[in-house]
C-alpha cells in the first residue's frame, strides 16, 4: 500500500534510505525540506506482515516535477507510479536503473541515460537543488528526461 510520508515515519525511512546514494539523496531532501513544503512530496510503499511488523518495499519523492524513487528490492508499484504520472508527467525520474527501467515503461517518449556520477535536480526554476549536489550521492544512476 503506498501512501504519503508523515513526522512519524521519519525513523523507519532513515533506516532504508541510509544505504545507497539514492536512498541517501531522498533522505536528504526529507531533512532540508520536511514533509510540509508544496513542492516535495513523499510516499512510502509498505507492507503489513502477518507479525505486525511494517516491511518498506520502496520510497518515492516527488520534488520539484521531478522523481527520485528507490525501492530496495526493485519492486516499483507501477500502478500507484501511472496514477501520479497520469496527473502531472515529471520532466525527469531518476534512481537505481533498475527501478527507473520499470517506469521507462510508462514513459515510453522519454529517453534513458545512465551517469557514474549523480542526478541533477533542478527546482522550478531550473536551479540545481544545491543540497542534493555532493559527493554522497554519486553512484550509477539512470534519469529519464523528455
């Protein structure tokens, strides 16, 4: 069930965000931003085990027309991802290639690179999101852009 990130859930996404640059990076907008700004919004995928515990399958981060997604285990919700994309189509999506490989199926006008260094993120205004610019998140990123 994918549903948007409140305060409370803030521990549970450091936990899975810690590990790769682009986890790393959604946290980080997480911290500079929150979850009140107009223009960042975070959804989490989680599954309720029979246990009661609470399993993350994936965090998305709508920021800025632009979509930072990871998802551990590559299981992207493609169905929640064509609602939003639906709504309004971002001007890039970036993340792990093989999670941004499964939304090049939606977005089938975009075209695909990947980079060894990291996303660039632009506000609305197309200034680069200075926050998300250091060398922590520089890994193999794939972006998708029109």
């Amino acid at each position: 069930m994918v549903r948007e990130c409140t305060g409370n859930d803030i521990e549970m996404i450091t936990a899975y965000l810690q590990d790769e640059p682009y986890g790393r990076a959604i946290l980080t907008a997480v911290k500079e931003y929150g979850f009140a700004e107009r223009f960042q919004t975070v959804y989490v995928d989680v599954v309720n085990a029979e246990d009661g515990s609470v399993k993350l399958n994936g965090v998305y981060l709508f920021l800025h027309r632009n979509v930072i997604l990871y998802c551990k285990e590559n299981h992207v919700d493609i169905d929640f991802l064509e609602q939003w994309m639906g709504i309004s189509a971002p001007d890039k999506v970036a993340g792990r290639k093989d999670n941004v490989n499964i939304v090049s199926w939606l977005l089938t006008d975009y075209n695909m690179e990947t980079t060894a260094a990291r996303a660039d993120i632009a506000d609305a205004d197309g200034h680069l999101i200075e926050c998300l610019s250091g060398p922590q998140y520089e890994g193999e990123w794939a972006i998708l852009t029109r």
